[in-house]
C-alpha cells in the first residue's frame, strides 16, 4: 500500500491498453438498449395501437425517472461504493425491464382487457424501471473513470475508447434491424409489428449483456486510495461542487454537448426523408456515416496525449465543425441532396470531438476528489436529459401539422425540422466554445509524445 501511495505522488502510471479496452465495453447494454429506445420506442407503440399522445406519456415517463435516477444514484454510489455491484444490478434492471417494454402488456392478458390506460400505466411502468437501472449502470461506469486512474491522459483515453463502443453499439443496432426487417419481408418471422421488435429488443439485449459480461469479468473493482498527494479521501458533499464554478462551466459545457447531439439524431432521419426527400435507405445510411466516422475518430483520440490546451481546442475544434455543418444543414437545397453523405461525415468527426473532450472535462473537475465523483456525473447528467426533453418539446409545439408535404412551400422555407437538426446543435456548438474558451482546467503535465500512452499489459 505503501509503494501504491508512493507512486501516485510521484507519477500517477497509464492505464493499460487491455485495460481501457475491457472498460470501454462495459456500457454496450446501455448504449445498445438507448440507440432502440430513441429509434423505435415511439414506432412500436403506435403501431401496436397506442395513440401519439399515450406513446410520448411511456417516453417521458422513463425520461423523468431517468433524470431523477442519475442524481439519487450518484449520491448513493459516492456513499456506499462498490461501483461493480451498481454496475451489474443496474444492467439486470434494465435488461429484465427492457425486455418487457417491448415484450407486451403483461397486466392486459391478466385481466384480460386492451384499455388504452391499462397499457398506457402498463408501458410506462416497465419504462421507467428501464431508465433507473439504466442510470445506475451509466453513472456508476462514467465514475469509474476517476477511480480507476488518476492518470489525466489515461482518463481521457478511456472516455474515447468508451465513445468509440457506443458507435459500435449503434450500429449493431441498426444491423440488427436490418437483419429482421429483410428476415421478415421474405416470411422467416411473422409480418406483425410487434414481432419484429420484440427481435430487435431481445437480440441487443443478448449483445449487450455478453459485452458487460466481459466486463465484469475483467474489470476489477477500482478502490479509492487512502492518501495520494497528501490528501484524505472524505466524503464529499454537493456543497463543495455547488461552490466551484468550474462544476457550472462544465455542467454547461456537456448540457450544450449533448443537445447538439441527441436533438440533432431526433430530427435526422425527419430531414432526409421529409425535407430532401432522399431514399427511405438514407435514414440508416446516413446515421451508420455518422457513426462510422465517430467511431475512427475515437480509435485515433486513444492515442494522443492530452493537456488543459489540447481538451479546449479539440472541443472549438468539434464546434466549429458543427456550426460549418449546422449552417449547411439550414440552407441545403433538395437538388444537391447527395451532399448530405459529406455533412454526416463531419457530423461524426465533430460528435466525437466535443462528446470525448466534454466528458474529459468532468474528469479534470473531480481530479482527485474522488468520493464526490458520482454525484458530478449524476447531477451534469440530469441537466442533460431534461434540457433535451425541453428542447424538442418546444421545437415541436412549432411544427406544423398541415403540410408536412413541403411541395406547395417556397424554396427560401426553413423547416422546424432543419432548425432542429442545424440551427440548434450549432448555436449549442457556438456558446460550448465560448465557455470552453474562459474555463480554467488544471491538468498534469502529460507524458512527452515520444514516450507510450499506455502500457502494454
């Protein structure tokens, strides 16, 4: 323990690359299950019979015990520990619940009745219970990151290899669905709705347990050292956060972030079906882009070394690769359509970009305060489910029922959906910036580029 304590004061060592790798794999489950969630919750319950209405009821209903769950579990995670055990108990929650979500209203068949409200009080049960194991598996894993190492670089590393997993995940999704979708049209399954889904749910939860499986296999439970640099680690309360005005800088920052990101993903497949009227293949095609050129990105971020300067000028980087994409997005005319293809590439590169520094600044925030680690995430976490639920709720109170069909509207006609997939990421990526530019991150020194990032264990 001594010799432990001895090297952290000296020079806290890089994690190893087998390391970083079976972490980053352990949130598949939950990145899987989400990339289905936000794709064909909304499908699938209309078209099992739902109304609209009582279809956004079951979404929001996970979406609040989400937002609420994030926080509640960092503080009981910060109190108790044991970050594998929140880890495990949260990805059987929410592969057990997730399965019933898509897997019918089982009061229905008890009491024998198809009541709107029924499968209404039904859905929204078995989503909400989804969305709390899944926040206990997010924030106990994003928390790790700190315990782990206290290696800087090495955080970062493990971030990026994290964000490169997530692409992974999507795009399994999107190959699974592909899968089922031509399975079915030659008559492999049945040609009901909820057939095809009830696959596409089971099938990621399969992937995504065998992948937290490794995880937890390999990963071993990370412990809070009892003394690095001089420094007892106490429990610390939201008071000392709430006092720091880097945690509201951050907690901007990645609010920002993820609205550029998941309110863009909500209107793409709108904007390139509805408003260029491109091939139905381009609502996967062009995600699958995007997530490609996310995931290359990650892979080469896992070797760079990083500095206070370089996390700031990545995530400009990434922004303003949004507000050139953003811009396009607003103004691009159906006839250069194909364009779209070039845009997802940079919508990629810039996701990753501002999604690998913004998290990596959460990091830098906790440094070695370890024991308030959790409630950081959960708490910057809430701000990010809430804002987005309120930003598409307000874009879409301006959506226009009549025409959707935009044959008849001028060529200078500007569409809630490009507002929503190009104005907005891009003022996001615009006021990130600029908190980014007055924040004060401190740092180690990082390695010499000339020596390894991480050891080859």
């Amino acid at each position: 323990m001594v010799n432990d304590v001895r090297d952290d004061d000296s020079c806290p060592k890089p994690v190893g690359r087998s390391s970083v790798f079976y972490y980053g794999v352990g949130h598949m489950l939950n990145d899987i299950t989400a990339a289905c969630w936000f794709t064909y919750l909304l499908l699938f319950l209309t078209e099992i019979g739902l109304s609209p209405r009582d279809a956004a009821i079951t979404m929001l209903a996970g979406q609040i015990a989400d937002g609420f769950a994030t926080v509640f579990a960092g503080e009981l995670i910060d109190r108790f520990g044991h970050f594998k055990v929140w880890h495990g108990a949260g990805s059987i929650l929410a592969a057990i619940s997730f399965s019933s979500v898509f897997g019918g209203c089982l009061p229905c068949k008890i009491l024998a009745s198809r009541s709107p409200i029924i499968e209404t009080i039904s859905y929204s049960t078995s989503a909400a219970i989804f969305n709390v194991g899944w926040a206990a598996t997010q924030v106990s894993h994003m928390s790790m990151v700190n315990c782990i190492s206290l290696n800087s670089t090495s955080r970062v590393v493990m971030t990026s290899c994290r964000n490169a997993f997530t692409m992974v995940a999507n795009l399994s999704l999107y190959a699974v669905a592909l899968v089922v979708f031509k399975l079915t049209s030659v008559h492999v399954f049945t040609s009901a709705s909820n057939e095809q889904y009830h696959w596409i749910a089971h099938t990621s939860i399969f992937i995504g347990c065998c992948f937290v499986g490794i995880f937890h296999l390999r990963t071993k439970e990370p412990r809070l050292k009892i003394r690095v640099h001089g420094t007892s680690y106490a429990r610390i309360s939201w008071a000392y956060w709430f006092k720091k005005i880097l945690y509201y800088q951050v907690g901007l920052v990645y609010m920002l972030t993820r609205l550029a990101q998941n309110v863009s993903q909500a209107y793409l497949a709108f904007y390139v079906i509805e408003d260029l009227r491109m091939a139905k293949s381009a609502k996967a095609l062009v995600p699958a882009i995007i997530y490609i050129s996310s995931f290359i990105v990650s892979i080469i971020m896992q070797e760079m070394s990083w500095t206070e300067q370089r996390l700031k000028a990545y995530y400009c980087a990434g922004g303003v690769i949004w507000v050139f994409c953003g811009t396009s997005i607003l103004f691009l005319p159906r006839s250069l359509s194909a364009f779209m293809y070039v845009i997802s590439v940079f919508i990629g590169i810039a996701n990753t970009l501002m999604t690998v520094t913004g998290v990596s600044m959460q990091s830098v925030l906790v440094g070695s305060d370890l024991n308030g680690c959790a409630f950081v995430y959960g708490s910057l976490s809430f701000l990010d489910k809430v804002s987005c639920g309120l930003a598409v709720f307000v874009l879409q109170s301006f959506q226009s029922s009549s025409p959707r069909s935009q044959e008849s509207l001028s060529t200078e006609y500007i569409s809630v959906t490009r507002y929503g997939l190009g104005l907005l990421p891009a003022v996001c990526s615009l006021a990130g910036m600029g908190i980014t530019y007055t924040m004060k991150l401190r740092t180690p020194h990082s390695k010499s580029l000339m020596e390894p990032l991480l050891d080859l264990d």
